[in-house]
C-alpha cells in the first residue's frame, strides 16, 4: 500500500476513479488502521459518487464496524441497490441475521444479486430453514425465475452439504419449471448430482412422466452412467461414492 499511496500522492491530476481505487486498497487490508486511511481519503474527496459511498460502507462490514457501515448508509444522498446489497451482506457477515433480512425486505428494488447474498450469508449462518422460507416467499411473488433459480440451487448445495439430502431432493422438486428454461434445467441437474454424491446410498435411476407437458429435459443418460462408473471404479463399490437419481422425461 505503501507504493500505491506514493504513486498516488505524485498524481498530477486525480479522478474520482482514483480516489475509489485507492480506498478500495485500503479497506482490502486487514486492521482498523487502514480502514481509517481509507476513511481519511473518503472525507478528503472532492467529489464522491455511489462507489465512493459503497466501497467504505463494505470497508466497515468487512471489519466489523456496522454502526459506522450503517450511519454512512443512512448520511448517503442517493443510494442504489449495491449500496443496500452491502448492508445485506455486511450484517450477515457480522451474524446480524435479523437485521439482514429487514434490510433485505426494504430494497426498493432488487437485483440479481439481492436474493443470492442473503440466502448465501443466511447458508453460512446455519439458518437453512430460513433461506429456504424467504426463497419460497420470493417465488410467490413471482419474482425473477433466473435469480430463483440460482438461489434453489445454492439452497440445494447448502442442504447437500450438510447431509440434508432429503430436503435437497424436496427443493429440487419446488424449484418452477418453465418451457424457456432449459440451460437453468440443467444447472439444476448438476447441482442435485453433486449434492448427492456427497453421500453413501445406492444408486437409484427411475423415470417420471414429463411434468406438466413442459418441454424440460434431463441430462445425457450416458454421460451419467459413464460417471456412476468411473467414481465405483474408484471407489472400488457403487454404494460407496453416491445416492444418485436421474430422471429421464419422456
């Protein structure tokens, strides 16, 4: 940081770019003195825009000072989604999980990555249940079936991985199914076979009727089996490596 500050101290001429740049390297640090610095830059801007604002408010998170994340929050001019987006993931990180969700509820508008940070950090606060309900409720709501989609499959991995499979296999079965969807149907595949082959069960492979005459397709079947094969070729046993269930639509 030291050749950086140099560098930028001989600058003849600064932009704000400049200026988010170096305050960016100086919370990326760890310890509350370059937080300071990188606050002492902030106050020093001629000019702020919304990274400005944004980039300290994630500075504060990142060590653990909400109440100042929140006050510079709450002096902002204009905020956008990214700054409430911080907040979110600031008070998760800091294990406010409460608090994250009311932030979360008051986005005037949200984006792609609102819902992911808050089923990501409520993941990483052992509050499954929770993600899962909100991920429900947004999905009442009908909100955008692309982020739904991808907060499913986070949902998915975060059960999987905590030997959870058969809620895993119940959300995947929750997730909405559309005609236009076919790359998300087959993340959603991928991301069920992972889960599961975290896991000592037998292989299982079965068909289901197409659901609801909607055009969704399932992965190659070859390309699976070659798998099963390769991880009990391994493994030495087939149930040793993976419960695995495919369905293969009509």
């Amino acid at each position: 940081m030291a050749k950086a500050r140099k560098l930028f101290d001989e600058m003849p001429e600064r932009d704000v770019v400049s200026w988010n740049l170096m305050i960016s390297g100086y919370i990326s640090c760890r310890g509350s003195r370059y937080v300071e610095e990188g606050r002492m830059l902030f106050d020093r801007m001629p000019v702020r825009d919304c990274v400005s604002w944004n980039t300290m408010i994630s500075g504060y998170a990142k060590n653990g000072r909400m109440v100042e994340a929140l006050k510079l929050f709450d002096s902002m001019p204009e905020r956008s989604v990214v700054s409430w987006n911080a907040m979110v993931t600031g008070f998760l990180q800091n294990g406010d999980v409460v608090r994250a969700i009311e932030f979360f509820e008051r986005i005037p508008q949200r984006d792609g990555a609102s819902l992911s940070a808050l089923v990501s950090g409520l993941i990483q606060n052992g509050e499954l249940d929770e993600a899962a309900r909100i991920v429900h409720e947004c999905g009442k709501r009908d909100e955008g079936m692309e982020d739904l989609v991808h907060a499913y499959n986070t949902l998915i991995a975060g059960y999987g991985q905590r030997g959870r499979v058969g809620e895993a296999r119940r959300l995947f079965d929750q997730i909405p199914y559309c005609h236009e969807m076919g790359k998300e149907d087959s993340r959603r595949w991928g991301q069920y076979r992972t889960v599961e082959y975290g896991h000592r069960y037998r292989v299982q492979i079965r068909r289901l009727p197409q659901r609801n005459n909607l055009n969704c397709r399932s992965p190659n079947p070859v390309i699976d089996c070659n798998t099963i094969v390769k991880r009990s070729n391994v493994s030495g046993s087939i149930d040793s490596f993976a419960y695995l269930i495919l369905f293969f639509v009509s």
